[in-house]
C-alpha cells in the first residue's frame, strides 16, 4: 500500500469533524468561545520508549496518552490530535491495522478524535509523534510557574509501576505475582493519565506538571518555574507495596526518580485538600498530599526526617 491507501484505509475512519475524512491539506479547529486552545506534542520512539516486541494497540495507546498527560496537568480536556508515523519496511498490514485499533480504543474512552498527520518511512527504528490539542476556560491554563510558599504538593496516581514493568523487561531478579507482574508491565506500555480531573484542576492548583522523566525531576522544573523550594516526604509517596518490597529500601528513590508515570504532580492552598480530595474521588482518581512548597530553590527528598540524596533525579534524553 501506498501513503494515501494506508489513510484511507486505517486513519480516515478515525477522523471527526474539522478533519474532511483525511481527504485535504489541512483542517480546521472550531473555536470554543470563553476557551483557550492548549496545545502539546510528544513522540515515542522503539527501543527508547517502547519494545519492538509490544504489541501494536499498546503503542498506540502510549503515543495518545503521553501526550494526553500534558494537557491533564494544564487543566485542558482534549479534543483532537495530529499523528505523524515513521514507519520502517518491517512494518505491514496486520500492525497497522492493531495499532489504529489501539488508536480507536484509546479516542473512545478519552473523547479525541483524529485532524491529520503524515506518514514517512525511515530506514531507523519505528517512531510514532502527536500533536494533542484541548480547551481550557479562558485565562485559567495550570502554568509550573504559580506555587507560593505554603503551598501543599499533591500527586495523582501511583508512582513507580512504569518503572517497576521496565524493570522487569529489563530481566531485573523479582519474586512478583503473577498479578503484581501484570500490572506493573501493563503500566509501562499504557500509562493512565487522569484526564477528567486534569480539568477539575482549574482554579484549585497553584501550579502544575505531568510526571514523565520522573516525579522529582518534573518536580524540579516546577519549583524552578516558580522560584520556590519544594520538600516531599519520602514516606508519603504513592509507592505500589509490590515495589516496596521487591526494591527494599530504595524503592522510594527508584520510583520518585523512574518517570514514564504520567500522573500530574500539584501543588495548592492546604486549606483546599479537602476539595481536592473530593474531585479526586469523583473523578475516580488517587490524589496523595506528599510535601511543602518552601521559600528556597530545588527540590528535596526527605525520609524519616532526613535528607536524601538524588544523583539522578529523572530521566535525561541526552
């Protein structure tokens, strides 16, 4: 198949309005008055960000949702996207078909729906790139830059399981359950960002960020945006009880500083946590109270009291 059999045949179905059926050059945005557009891009590439081995469905899903993440901890909901694919002579039919499937799955659950793209093929490894696009009210996008002295640091979600299911395709010596296994691979190929309360986010954080390279390295950019020093309490980290006991007592190092986690790390007024913790639960979504924003620079790691040392907060791609 050629570029435009392959639109028609795996991409056209999943394009919405403003999109004329992937037929034309460009398409078209409708404005939303009283809203803001908010857009993002990410890319995922083989051998960085995923396995050849994953399945197809599974690359689609992560390539949406990293993407997805960023918009969440800006407080958008998401609409559209772009999808560009880099595609090496390996790849035929039966993939393409899995990975639009994925793509399917992943625009129902999450209310997205296809503008366009490009396809390309490339004599390097297979690599997938979105541009996501959401709406936020007017005015009131979540910047890093917002968090005062005061403030409480809040995080979605568990941290660490992408990083626990990379360890395990890395051939790390565990005893897991079969269970605790499943779970924790599942979460390295398709993270679970928490869209709707991304949204429920506006007006109640001071400031915010998704977690991809790792919750203290993101951390890190937020308190760097803001001016301020923020201090987590080691102890309250949403560490999975499954890594605790498999990294022993550097679990919570490894799993503040693993990343691929994409939860929204926040910070707030403490006297909104009840509120916060309300719209948590509504959107079916863990939010745990985890440290201090302070006057100062950086960010540090404390357990039982005492500092702990990072060499390597997050993630680094270079």
């Amino acid at each position: 198949m050629n570029e435009f059999d392959i639109i028609a045949r795996y991409f056209a179905p999943l394009s919405g309005k403003g999109a004329f059926g992937l037929t034309d050059d460009a398409a078209v945005i409708p404005p939303r008055p009283g809203f803001d557009l908010v857009v993002t891009t990410d890319a995922i590439m083989e051998g960085v960000d995923f396995f050849a081995f994953d399945p197809p469905g599974t690359v689609a899903k992560k390539a949406l949702a990293v993407n997805l993440s960023d918009l969440a901890a800006k407080g958008a909901g998401p609409k559209y996207y772009l999808l560009n694919l880099f595609l090496p002579p390996s790849v035929a039919a039966p993939w393409l078909e899995a990975f639009a499937g994925g793509l399917a799955e992943a625009q129902g659950r999450y209310g997205i729906t296809l503008l366009g793209g490009d396809t390309s093929a490339t004599d390097g490894p297979l690599a997938v790139s979105i541009t996501a696009f959401g709406f936020v009210p007017q005015g009131r996008m979540i910047r890093r830059s917002g968090a005062k002295a005061g403030d409480a640091v809040f995080v979605t979600g568990e941290i660490g399981m992408s990083g626990g299911g990379l360890a395990i395709f890395r051939r790390e010596k565990h005893a897991l359950s079969e269970a605790d296994r499943n779970a924790l691979t599942a979460r390295y190929r398709v993270p679970e960002p928490p869209v709707d309360f991304g949204t429920l986010l506006c007006g109640r954080a001071s400031a915010s960020v998704d977690v991809s390279d790792g919750l203290i390295a993101d951390l890190g950019h937020l308190a760097k945006a803001s001016g301020v020093r923020i201090e987590l309490d080691g102890e309250r980290l949403p560490v999975p009880d499954c890594l605790k006991a498999w990294w022993g007592k550097d679990a919570i190092l490894r799993a503040a500083t693993a990343g691929d986690d994409y939860q929204i790390a926040f910070t707030a007024d403490p006297g909104t946590q009840a509120d916060i913790m309300a719209g948590a639960a509504s959107a079916g979504v863990r939010a745990t109270r985890i440290g201090t924003v302070m006057t100062g620079e950086g960010v540090r790691l404390l357990v039982d009291g005492a500092e702990v040392s990072v060499p390597r907060p997050g993630y680094r791609h270079f």
